[in-house]
C-alpha cells in the first residue's frame, strides 16, 4: 500500500506543477512584498515591523487559500473525469488513495510554506531577525496548510460540488483562527454571575473549540516581530497537527468507504 499511495502523491505534486499552482504562490509573494516595501516607505517608525507585520498574515491567507482552492477544484476534475472511479475500480485500497491524496497536497504546501518563510527571513534579515523564529514559522505555516488541505479533500470528498466544498472549507479556517477570540468575547460578556443563556453560550463556543485546531496559535506574527516562539510552541502545532491531520484522514475514509461505485 505504501507504494500505491506514494504513486498517487507523486501524480498529485505533478498535477499541481503542471496546473502552474506553484507560480500563484509566487505571485501572492511579490504582491505581498510590494505591499510590505509601500509600508515601509510610509511608515514613520518601525518600518520593516509594521511592513512585516502586515505582509507575514496577507502570506499565510493567501497560501491557505490558494491550497484549498486547489484540493477542491482538482477533486472536483477528478471526479466529472470519473478518475476517482477509475482508480477506485483497480485492486487499490481506498485508504492509499486517501494517504496518498494527503501526502501529495503535504508535499505541494511545503513549496508556499518555504517560500513565504524565506521571504520573511530576508525581509527582516538585516535586521536582527532571528532564524530560529523563522524556521518555526515556515514549519508552523506548513502543518496548518496541511490541515487546509486535509479539510478541504474531507468537505470535497462529501459534498462532491466545488462552491459548497470552497464554502465550508473557508468557514472551518476563519472559525479555526477566530476561535480563541470567541472564547475570550463569550466569557467576558458573561462577567462574574452569568446567566443561563450566557453560560450555555460559552459551553457551545467551548465545545466548538475543543474540536477545531486552534490555528490562532500557529504561525503568530509576533514569533516574528518580537523572538517570542519557543520549543513549546513547536511540540504545541506539531503535536495538535499530527492529532488533526490523523482525524481528517480517518473521517476522510470513512466517507469515502461509504460509496458505492
């Protein structure tokens, strides 16, 4: 199985390399490094901070965005081109399909995640930057474009339309990166004596927390800014991404040992 599923991750890089994905994250980079060099030039003080403070989050959106937009639309391809039951059909067991799909699109987010890491790195390197601060966000950035795309070959592999796959995917990253702050709105606006409806509007965003990857952790700009990443900020996203990528997979497989070709 492992050859089969190092196969399919193989013809899954090369599609990407051939659809010229990778030049759109060449493009998000020079977009957002124009904008970081208009910044600086405007800003009074801190320049390459506020520039790189500005340019390291548009990076980490674009790239996310672009992955998924990706994993969803070839999916998509894939299936009207009856390839998925093409390859279902053959003695290959559904979970290399599965791993492989995950390994390739792995393997594609590394190409953004070094990219965009090395941009900020030359950005601030004359600065004083830390290289330890940016290889823990250039890691950090990979492991959440991992659970992008994971999610997105899940929601696809479901819903089997683009728009509605797009949607969903777009709603799990922006409630993935907001959610920490929804806890800190929901508990502050119950105060010291909450009542019912409060303190079930809390336990629902708790509940909601507790099985989304908190994403508000990984890839801070402030690791970047300010040298405040550690090791247990790195065990923190390895660990969580690992748990999160393993439950997508397994949730992945269970939907799509479910249909019947």
């Amino acid at each position: 199985m492992t050859r089969q599923a190092f196969t399919i991750a193989h013809y899954t890089l090369l599609e990407a390399l051939r659809n010229r994905l990778v030049w759109l994250f060449v493009l998000a980079a020079l977009l957002a490094a124009g904008l970081g060099a208009l910044l600086e030039q405007l800003a009074l003080t801190e320049s390459w901070q506020t520039a790189l403070a500005l340019m390291a989050p548009a990076l980490r959106l674009a790239g996310a965005a672009l992955l998924a937009a990706f994993v969803v639309t070839s999916q998509v391809r894939e299936s009207a081109d009856k390839g998925l039951e093409l390859l279902l059909a053959l003695p290959l067991p559904r979970s290399a399909y599965v791993l492989g799909k995950l390994a390739g699109y792995a393997a594609l987010a590394l190409l953004p995640a070094l990219l965009y890491g090395a941009l900020c790195w030359a950005w601030s390197a004359g600065a004083g930057q830390s290289l330890s601060q940016c290889l823990l966000w250039t890691l950090s950035l990979w492991c959440e474009l991992c659970l992008v795309a994971g999610f997105a070959l899940l929601a696809v592999l479901g819903l089997g339309q683009a728009l509605p796959a797009l949607a969903t995917s777009a709603g799990f990253y922006l409630l993935a990166r907001s959610i920490g702050a929804m806890q800190l709105l929901s508990h502050g606006a119950a105060g010291q004596h909450p009542g019912p409806l409060q303190r079930a509007l809390g336990g629902g965003v708790d509940l909601v927390a507790a099985l989304l990857p908190p994403l508000d952790r990984y890839t801070r700009t402030d690791w970047l800014l300010y040298h405040s990443g550690d090791s247990g900020a790195l065990w923190l996203v390895l660990g969580q991404s690992a748990v999160y990528v393993l439950l997508l997979a397994c949730a992945a497989l269970v939907d799509l040992y479910r249909k019947a070709l």
